[in-house]
C-alpha cells in the first residue's frame, strides 16, 4: 500500500479543507482543482455529474481546457467517448490504459479530434457514487511525452475519495434543504389560513399574506391583543383560540432554531367543550390523553393534533387507543357523543 510522503500528506489534508469549506458540489470541485492537479502532477483536469433525466454529464469544472473545448465535448463528444461508459461501471481510480488501451484509443475520432486538440493524452478517472447515485467524477490528464499515471495518483485519489463522497453527499442534502425550504415557505406564505412564525419568546419573526390581511383589518385594540397572544404562546401547553380562531402552535424541521408555526384555523370551540384539565379530572386521563382528547373535541384531525402537540404521529394514534379503551368506545365520533353525554 502507498504511503503518502509529508509533501503529499500536508496537500492531501489542504484539500480536505478546502473541500469541506464549500457549500455546494460546483464550489468543492472547483476549490480543489488547482491543488489535486499539483499533487497529481497533470496537466488537466475535468469533473462532471452524471445526469439520469438528461442521460448526459453536465454541472463542469475544469482547469487548463478551453470553455469552448468544454462545449464541444458536452454538444458531441461525449456520446462518442469511449472512455467514461467503462469508467462509469467503476467504483475506483482508473487510469485510461486499464478501460482502452492507448493504441486504441489512438484510433479513434475522440482522440484524435478531441483529446489530442487540447493536449490530453494519459488520462486517470475516478467516478464518484453516493450510494447507487453518482456525484461527480474527476478526469485528470497528462500531455504526450509525460509518463502514464501510476499506482502513487491512484493510491492518493483513493485515499481522497470518502472524503470527496461526504462532501459531496453534504452538499446535495443541503441543496434538497434549501430547495424543500423554498418550496415550504411558498406554500406556507400563500396558506389561506393566517400563520405567524414566532420565537421562544413569542417575539413574531414572519407572518403569511394571510396573517398580513388580517392584520389590516383589526384595529388598533386587536391587533395588540393578537400580539400579546403570541407572546404568551410558546409558553402555552394547551391550544388556546383567539376571535372566531382555534390555535395551532408546532415545530417543524423547516424552521432553524428556537421558532414555532402559529396557525390560525377558523372554528372557535364551544365554550361548553370540556378544557384538558377537567377532562384529566372527571375521566381519569393522563395529561397527554386529555391534551389529545381535548383536540379532538375541538375537530383536530391526527396529524393538526401532532403538529400542536408537538409530538408524532403515531404517538397521537397510542394516546387515542388507551383513551378509547378508557371510555368504552370504537371511534372519535363515540368518544366525542359519550363525552358530551357525561358532561350534561
């Protein structure tokens, strides 16, 4: 097994570095061109994503090849190279020789009218997979007269290639964030139901186009009376209403930090419907089974209890078991009938 020089060790740690201090796959690839062309001791260097819906490689970053020399490549040599079909079906550094021996790939238009153009001639390739999905691959190049790549940049490629994984991996999962978190705030921002975003301290930080409807539409006296509501939210461990709304108040993985969801959904409860407590009292619930009961007085379906109670899914379906189990009954719509029975 190679053993890296202290040269080698101390570039192989600056790209490392550099890879793990960019925040999207385009940002490392380029960032560590200059230094993994040093270390290999080429003269090129091309990196590329395979794209399944385009069943192409695009997304490019190269050193020391012309744009225009790019485009050509991605326009129509790549559907006539004979080389990457081979390298794709490869999980390790391979140098070119070991998919087509260099006489052959000598014969072909691709050298001849590509590579040999932009003076590439002994090639070394690692495709990069992440799971079964590929996330970029590298093509390092020397000119003719240098010598072919040997076991030394092929054992250095492969000590760089989990960490070239887990960059990459890290990246794309926070492109998919970003692109989740792009398409949940459009949805919450056009929600027909007002919503707020409030902190740990009830301390509002966004609101829908909703929300800013109602708010034109209260006066001076509500609008403050909305405000002090929400202060008082995060600290809350019951569903409260407000006006003609019920509250909903939940985390949710789309928001950073300390912050909350506040929705206001039309339907005040009626002021006869048993609060958690006295539900806890005169039934012998636990808090958590009256919490969820209470809800669904209140017309809250399994997963708006979830979200308000800040709890999962399938937690919400065990606490409405046991309470079942509790009243004697099957379903929400006899829970709810022998509840208003006992009440009167």
């Amino acid at each position: 097994m190679y053993a890296p020089t202290q040269h080698e060790f101390s570039a192989l740690l600056e790209i490392v570095g550099r890879l793990n201090q960019a925040e999207s796959s385009r940002g490392s690839r380029e960032d560590i061109s200059t230094g993994l062309l040093d270390l290999m001791q080429a003269d090129h260097l091309a990196s590329y994503v395979w794209n399944r819906e385009a069943d192409a490689f695009g997304d490019c970053v190269a050193l020391n090849i012309a744009g225009s020399h790019l485009r050509r490549y991605e326009e129509y040599f790549q559907y006539r190279d004979p080389i990457s079909p081979g390298m794709r079906l490869r999980t390790q550094a391979t140098p070119v020789s070991q998919v087509i021996s260099q006489r052959q790939l000598e014969r072909t238009e691709f050298f001849n009218d590509f590579l040999m153009a932009a003076g590439m001639h002994h090639g070394l390739d690692l495709h990069l997979f992440d799971g079964g999905r590929h996330v970029g691959d590298l093509r390092i190049w020397r000119g003719r007269g240098r010598p072919e790549f040997s076991t030394r940049e092929v054992a250095l490629l492969e000590m760089l290639k989990p960490h070239m994984i887990t960059a990459l991996r890290r990246q794309s999962e926070l492109k998919q964030a970003r692109t989740d978190m792009k398409c949940w705030r459009e949805l919450w921002m056009n929600n027909p139901h007002p919503g707020f975003i409030i902190d740990g301290s009830g301390c509002e930080i966004d609101r829908n186009i909703s929300a800013a409807r109602l708010a034109d539409q209260l006066g001076p006296e509500q609008s403050a009376a909305l405000s002090a509501l929400l202060r008082k939210l995060p600290q809350e461990e019951s569903i409260e209403s407000w006006n003609e709304f019920r509250i909903a108040v939940a985390k949710t993985g789309m928001l950073q930090g300390d912050l909350h969801l506040v929705q206001l959904v039309p339907g005040k409860p009626s002021p006869a419907t048993p609060s958690a407590a006295q539900l806890s009292e005169h039934f012998g619930l636990t808090r958590r089974e009256a919490d969820v009961c209470a809800l669904v007085l209140r017309g809250y379906t399994d997963k708006e209890i979830a979200r308000a109670l800040s709890i999962a899914f399938p937690t919400v379906r065990t606490h409405m078991t046991r309470s079942f189990s509790k009243f004697g009954v099957t379903n929400r719509s006899e829970l709810i009938h022998r509840i208003a029975v006992a009440a009167h």
